[in-house]
C-alpha cells in the first residue's frame, strides 16, 4: 500500500485506540466483543432520500455473530431529516432503529471483504419515509483491513423499505462507517 494511504488510514485508528484503550484487556482480546467469533462495530453515519442528503445523523452500533453470518443492531437516528429543496421539508424527527439481519461475504480479496444482508428492522416512529414500524431491511458493505493486523473498517449503505405493504412507500436510507472491535 501507498505510504500516503497508510496514513490515512493510522490516524481514525490512533484516534480510536485513545478513545477505547483503557477498554482493552492486555490479552488483546476485547471487552467490547462478547464471545470469540462477535465482532462490535460501532460508528457515525448519515441519512439520505432519493439521493439527496437530509442531514440526518445516525449513530450505529452493531454486534455480529458467528463470523459475521448475522447481525443485530442499533441505529439512533439523532437528528431532525430534512430536505431543503421539497415542499415537505421535514421528512423525520429523531428516532430509534433496531434491526436483526443475515450477512453474507460474497467477495474477499485481500484487505477488503465484500458484504450482502436482508433481514427484518422496527423503527420506533412513523414519518413522511414510512407509514409502518415493521420493514425489511438491506445491506452492501465493504470492510477494510488495511494494515492487516486486524483493525478494519466498515463503509455500509443501508435501505428500510416496507415493500409496499402499506403506501407510499419511500423507505429510510443510510450510509455508515464504523470502526470493527
């Protein structure tokens, strides 16, 4: 890798080492993972509607299972959704999102791994995105291991869609980027 890549890459890593330093045990094995094939992820996102930024933050945390087979997650939406352009400019205020999802790895080379997932998610609030609690929910991600001792990143677009079960039927979408524990 680049000399200017490893760079960038070092420095959300020694930020989050000072952050959750004093959390790791001097075996190497984490307190934030609860068995030994769990991997945490926990990081910052943002929410977006037909390809328009709404200015939603969203705060991921996630715990995968079995090798990353499966995934529970939280997903605080913590600000108010907007799109300055549309005659409705307030799509979401604030709210909560909890999703349960298989993962598969479809792609693997190298320092990058490719990920697929659909599963089940409930939003604790109704809005102008969707009219219901219950969605499905997808998932493409990329995670990153640059420097292939184990610390990697997540880059992961997300959709909730109720399937048209009740309309209309706009759906949530989000991009994250979250640090694996």
């Amino acid at each position: 890798m680049p000399r200017r890549w490893t760079c960038v890459w070092r420095l959300p890593s020694a930020f989050l080492s000072i952050l959750i330093g004093p959390l790791q045990p001097a075996s190497g094995d984490s307190l934030l993972s609860p068995c030994a094939h769990c991997l945490v992820l926990v990081g910052l996102g943002t929410s977006y509607y037909d390809f328009n930024w709404t200015r939603g933050l969203v705060l991921p945390v996630t715990l995968e299972l079995q090798d990353s087979r499966w995934e529970l997650g939280v997903f605080r939406f913590q600000t108010d959704q907007h799109d300055p352009g549309s005659a409705k400019p307030l799509f979401a205020h604030p709210y909560w999102g909890f999703t349960a999802m298989r993962r598969w790895q479809v792609l693997h080379r190298g320092w990058a791994r490719l990920y697929l997932g659909f599963g089940a998610n409930y939003r604790t609030e109704l809005d102008y995105l969707e009219p219901t609690h219950w969605n499905f929910a997808y998932l493409i991600a990329v995670r990153f291991s640059p420097d292939g001792r184990g610390r990697s990143f997540e880059l992961g677009v997300r959709h909730w869609s109720d399937f048209w079960i009740k309309k209309p039927n706009r759906g949530q979408d989000l991009v994250t980027l979250s640090y694996v524990f």
